[in-house]
C-alpha cells in the first residue's frame, strides 16, 4: 500500500515537473518582450485618444470666444473670420481610422491644428487694443478654460510622442523586429508630429497680464 501511494505521488511529482517545463519557454517568451509590440500599441493609441480629445475641447470653446470677443471687436472681421474658418476645417475634416500610419491624413490633422492655433495667436495680439474686453468676465472664464486646454494639449502631445517612440523603436530593434517578422507582420510605425510643427508652440492665453507667449511645451500644435 505504501509502496502505490509512493508510486503515485513520484507519478504526479514528474506531472508537475513537465507541466512546470512545458510552461517555461511562455515564460521566456514573455521575458523576451514577445508582447511588447501589442502592448506599446496600445499605449500610443490611448494616447492620441487624449490629444483628439484635447484638441475637441479646444475647438469646442472658439464659438463663445468669437461671439465674446465680436462684442467688444466687432471690426476686427479678418482675424474673427480666420478662425471660424479655421475651426471649420478642424471639426469638418474626418479623422480617418488608420490615421495614425496615413502620413497625408495625419498631415492634414497637424496643418489643420496649427493653422486654428496661429489664428488663435493673432486674436490674443488684438485683444491687447480692447481693455474693456480684458475685464470681461465672460472673457476671463473663456481665457481661464482656453489656457487650462492649451495646456492639456502639450501634455497629450507629450504622451503621444513618447509612446509612438517607444513603440516605433520596438519595431526597429532587436528582439522587437524578430516578433514582427514572426507574429506581428501588420505592424506598421506611426506617425509623429514633426520638427516643423514643433516650431509652431502653443499660445499662452494670458490675456489678463497684457502679454502672449508660449507653453513652451516643446512639441506644438
């Protein structure tokens, strides 16, 4: 009797041991980064959630600070008409679905965006001739909620642009390109914002200090 129960549990002791062998090379596998591809995918997607959200909000707030503004600046017709038709071409112009490995569709989203934000500029330059504007407090709760956006922008622009570089550098180098070639031949790099655009900062919506400078945030609109 003893002798069996001994039989089996050697039985079960090597069961376990060829289980324990049989799941080693998943552990190597995961060790090796074999899901780093689809998991830094996923970062950078969720990422440029956040910058088309952020970029919304923004657009979202121009028609009350065209209206606020048309109060107090009425003859300033080019540089009002600008924007609305800046911000016409940004909520007009479809984001397509494979935008972010679409060089021209990601393009046109990046000339679109800079172009609402140099109209946006000029504004604040015109704004300096109306003080009565600037003690405005509807105009003051739009500049409050305008800066807090432009803000939120830079940083969304800054996740994005790292994780689509962690991402692309995966995809590039070792063992990253192995798994590509070998589970993951869809992948495609994606896009980032570029060196131009990064020229173009965000404007500082400080229409209450009399001065209009940047964020600073080191990659644009």
């Amino acid at each position: 009797m003893i002798e069996v129960l001994g039989h089996h549990k050697t039985q079960g002791g090597w069961r376990l041991s060829l289980g324990l062998l049989a799941l080693l090379p998943l552990f190597l596998l995961a060790a090796c980064g074999v899901n780093s591809i689809p998991t830094y995918e996923e970062q950078a997607k969720a990422a440029w959630s956040q910058v088309l959200n952020q970029y919304q909000r923004r657009a979202d707030l121009v028609p009350n600070l065209v209206e606020t503004v048309k109060g107090y600046a009425a003859h300033e017709s080019d540089t009002l008409q600008a924007i609305v038709e800046a911000r016409s071409r940004v909520t007009q112009t479809q984001v397509p679905a494979d935008i972010l490995t679409n060089p021209d569709a990601f393009k046109a989203f990046q000339d679109n965006q800079a172009a609402l934000t140099g109209a946006l500029s000029k504004l604040m330059v015109v704004v300096e001739a109306y003080p009565d504007l600037k003690a405005n407090q509807n105009f003051l709760a739009l500049q409050s909620q305008l800066e807090g956006t432009e803000n939120r922008i830079a940083v969304a622009r800054r996740d994005y642009i790292e994780a689509v570089r962690v991402y692309n550098t995966e995809l590039k180098t070792i063992p990253g390109r192995w798994w590509k070639s070998l589970l993951y031949p869809d992948a495609q790099p994606m896009e980032n914002f570029t060196v131009a655009a990064d020229i173009i900062n965000a404007p500082k919506v400080d229409f209450g200090t009399g001065t209009t400078g940047s964020t600073g945030s080191g990659s644009g609109n």
